[in-house]
C-alpha cells in the first residue's frame, strides 16, 4: 500500500508509477457524478497528488460484526455505482502490476 499523509481537509499520496492512471480514475469518477472517491485537488512539483479526504470508518476484521444490514446495503450501492461509472473506462497511462485490463 502507499503511504500518504492527511494534511486538514486533504490527502498527500506520494508519487507512484500508477499516480497518473489513479488522476485519470478520479477525475472521470468525478465527471460521472460518483461521491464516494476522494476529489483530484492538484499535484505537487515531486509528482505527489493531492486528494480530498473522505471521513469514515473502515472495520478491521475484527470488527466486521458490526456491521448492519444498513451498512451492508450501503456498501453494496456504493460498489454498483463504482462499477456503473468505470464500465467502459480505460486510462491513458498504464499500471505497474501489469497491462491496463
């Protein structure tokens, strides 16, 4: 996993080979009116990427019991409506574990 850094409102990701095919996932995910992405807020001169930070709580495995049918459900709209915006999206930048498919 990449390390990043919360600055206030926003996310640091440091620069990766995947930082420009991550940019154009984001900013199409954004076009496409899906919420549930961080916001591309800008890029720094090092290639970092700046992000909005999204509040939440993430259950460790541990803790998966406490989730509800309501959070389950939530879960479940949120991956529909990712995988209803990427439907046909194909960066312009490749990925470093492999080909773009």
């Amino acid at each position: 996993m990449t390390e990043f850094v919360r600055v206030g409102d926003e996310l640091l990701r440091p620069a990766t080979p995947n930082s420009e095919s991550m940019m154009q996932l984001l900013v199409h995910l954004e076009r496409c009116g899906f919420e549930g992405a961080p916001l591309v807020v800008g890029s720094q001169p090092d290639g970092a990427v700046r992000l909005t930070w999204i509040e939440g709580w993430v259950p460790d495995e541990a803790e998966g019991w406490k989730l509800d049918a309501g959070a389950l459900e939530s879960v479940g709209s949120l991956l529909l409506g990712y995988h209803d915006s990427v439907r046909g999206f194909a960066p312009d930048a490749g990925f470093e574990e492999g080909p773009r498919l």
